[in-house]
C-alpha cells in the first residue's frame, strides 16, 4: 500500500505495551525494539543541551533570559486564525498548519491525535492523509495514547515526509530516535503539556465540574485564571481556578511523571503552538527555520501580534512552592477561605501575573513541582532527570541540589535498559 492509497485516517493494530515505572506510554515500548525506550526517554536520562543542538543548530542561550524558561526560538508572538476554525481548541492554529501541510505536498501524511469513537475525550492515534479529515482531530483530548507507535507502520507503508503533533514526552523520544526512522523529512508541530492523566480519572474530574458532565464538550484551562466550559445546549461556563474541586482528587490523579516534567513548552517541536503567554489568544515559539516555514504556509490567515506581559511571578511561585510542601506528594493543598476565594479568582486576572509573566510563572511552577516531588518519590533519578537549567529555574526560590542531586556529566552515554 501507497501513502496515496492509505485510508484518510489510519490506526493499524498496536503491539500491547510492556510495564514501565514513569511512562506516558509515548508509543516507543510497543515498536519493534521496545528496549529503545532506555535511550529515548525523556524521563530515563534526558540530555536536552545535545537535542536542541540537534534540532535547532544550538541549545539555550543565557543571555537570551526567556530561553532559559522556553527553550531555543526565533521568534514569540501572540496569534489567532483570521476565521477561527469550527471545532478547534482555540482558533485552530495547530490543525491549521497541518492542513496547509499536506495541500501543499510538503508532507504525505500527519501523525496526531483523533476522539475515540466511543468516547470524545480519549485520545486515538492516526496518520492522516487528506488535509479535509484534519477537522476530525480539532480539539482538546485527556490521557494517554501512543502516537510514536505508529512511525514504523507509516514508514513501511512508503511515506517518506511526514509532519507530528506531539506533546513533550513524544517528542523527546521522537528526536531521540529520528535519525534511525529513515524519513527524508519530519515536520514537529508541538503543544505544551505538564498534566496528563488518565481518561478515566478525567471523567471523574469533569463528574466533579458538573451535575452533567456527558454535556461537557469543551474544556479549557486559560492564562486568565479560569476553566472555561461548553455544554452541548451552548452554555457556556467559566470556574476561576481558585474554586475548582482540586481538593477532591485523588493524591495519585496526575502520575508522577507528570508532576516531574521538565518541558512544558515542548522546546524539541519545530514550533510550539500553545496558551500560556497568548492573553486570550495562541501563543507561538517558532523554534527554526522549518517552525517558521510552517507559520508562513498560513499566510494571511494567521494575524500575528506582541506578546504582552504584566505582574510579577514572584509571590505566586512561592506560594506554590509552600503548597507543594505542605501537600507532601499529592497535589497542591489550597488553605485559603471559602469567603476570600472569589475575592482572590477576581484579583488574580487583574493583578497576578499575566502574558509571558504569566507563562514564566507556570514553567518555574513546574520546575519547583519536579524537584520537590522526585526528593521524596525518586530521590535516586535527581542526577539523571533533572537538567542544569531546571536548576537555575527555582534557585532565586531557595531550592538547591545537594551533592548527591548535581545532574551528572551530560555527555555521559544514555543508559539502555
């Protein structure tokens, strides 16, 4: 079979995954070769100096102080489509590209995620080959689904150019392996991601959210402080974060890999599509030239502005540190009234932290998370999972690695196992 004769949206069987401690599942245990895992994980020991060289010609650099939060980029702006595509997350920016990739014939198919038949929140790996059938994957899904295990069959069925949507832990492994996959070329669309947990767990969330929860259809967590939700009879809700029922979950609702996770902003992806420092509009890191031959291909449909950014981070990371503490290993603990939280929900938006402030203080959020939850969980894995710059991250928070926790010798061979 061609890639021209190839099903608009493919799912070939998949080999079951063999047990892992610290796994997204990111699909490298059920390819052929599941040991590859040992040298493709980002939570074994990740070397991401090497891999942004890899990827952009150079890793991070110090004098360009965002870098150190966000990875390598050209170029940050704030975007939104012109006529914001029906079903999308935002405006459709992400599906966007991918849809002008394969009418151009820059690629021959897409790797990313689509609904499960059965239930509209599970995620489903597809290849996709006609730029029409990426309205089936707009959209927001929650759990885990092995993307990376469909590259194998894509490759044996003949395509040779292909474009990804990933999220960080897929595409850390992705670059790990990308030279022995035999591409000619591959194209990284990625979105920012640090909470992942199960479908299941997600369901039990949204029980939480609404008496009706089979009517959700739209969830999103905003750089404004709140949850914005759609029902299916167009009502629409929005739940400050500081009321949503976090104290109800489960300690164990987010695994520990991703309360560990060291790369929010995806900075392996050619270009990052995401929210955080956007203000009520898509937020993108165009990482390289091949980043910035994708936002071109969308041309006047795209309109493009500065990123803004107001408040200051400071009082908000350290009082997430001090719950972090206090929580001792489950989630964030919120000890604040009942009577002062609509007070604070209305503040925040106004006062706190906001655009690329507000995008600074959740990847120093989630560099404080990791530190403290891998002391007490892994304190073993410090050395090998947690980079030198995630360090000068939460040093202005009085976090410190012991002698036992400086990172080891980066160029040190990955461990395979």
């Amino acid at each position: 079979m061609s890639p021209t004769e190839l099903p608009s949206l493919w799912t070939p069987a998949l080999n079951e995954a063999p047990p892992r401690s610290l796994c997204t599942d990111c699909g490298v245990s059920r390819m052929k070769d599941p040991k590859a895992c040992g040298g493709a994980c980002q939570f074994i020991k990740p070397d991401y100096e090497a891999r942004e060289k890899q990827v952009h010609g150079r890793a991070r650099d110090p004098a360009r102080t965002d870098e150190i939060f966000f990875g390598p980029f050209q170029r940050m702006v704030r975007a939104k489509m012109a006529a914001p595509l029906a079903g999308a997350q935002w405006t459709g920016i992400t599906t966007g590209i991918a849809e002008r990739l394969l009418e151009s014939g820059a690629v021959e198919a897409v790797l990313t995620m689509a609904p499960d038949p059965q239930d509209m929140w599970r995620p489903v790996p597809v290849l996709v080959t006609r730029a029409q059938d990426m309205a089936q994957c707009r959209g927001m899904r929650m759990g885990y689904a092995p993307l990376l295990a469909l590259l194998e069959p894509a490759r044996a069925q003949g395509i040779s150019k292909l474009a990804i949507i990933g999220i960080p832990c897929q595409v850390y492994a992705l670059r790990a392996l990308e030279a022995e996959l035999g591409f000619e070329k591959i194209y990284v669309v990625g979105t920012p991601c640090s909470d992942n947990t199960t479908t299941e767990s997600f369901h039990d969330f949204l029980a939480l959210l609404s008496e009706e929860p089979q009517d959700i259809t739209y969830l999103e967590f905003r750089a404004d402080y709140h949850v914005e939700l759609r029902f299916r009879d167009g009502r629409v809700r929005e739940v400050p974060f500081l009321q949503l029922p976090i104290s109800k979950l489960p300690p164990d609702f987010f695994p520990l890999t991703c309360r560990t996770c060291v790369d929010y902003t995806n900075v392996l992806a050619d270009i990052t599509v995401g929210y955080m420092g956007g203000q009520g509009e898509q937020w993108l890191l165009v990482r390289n030239d091949r980043g910035a031959e994708m936002l071109a291909l969308l041309g006047d449909a795209v309109r493009i502005s500065t990123p803004g950014s107001a408040g200051n981070r400071r009082s908000a990371v350290k009082g997430f540190l001090a719950n972090v503490e206090r929580a001792a290993g489950g989630l964030p603990l919120r000890r604040m009234p009942d009577w002062l939280r609509p007070i604070i929900g209305w503040l925040m938006p106004r006062i706190g932290p906001r655009g690329l402030e507000f995008a600074r203080a959740r990847v120093e959020m989630k560099a404080v998370e990791t530190i403290l939850h891998l002391r007490r969980a892994e304190p073993r894995r410090m050395r090998t999972m947690v980079p030198p710059h995630v360090w000068k991250l939460v040093e202005p928070y009085g976090l410190k690695p012991s002698q036992e926790e400086r990172p080891r010798d980066a160029a040190s061979k990955p461990e395979h196992g």
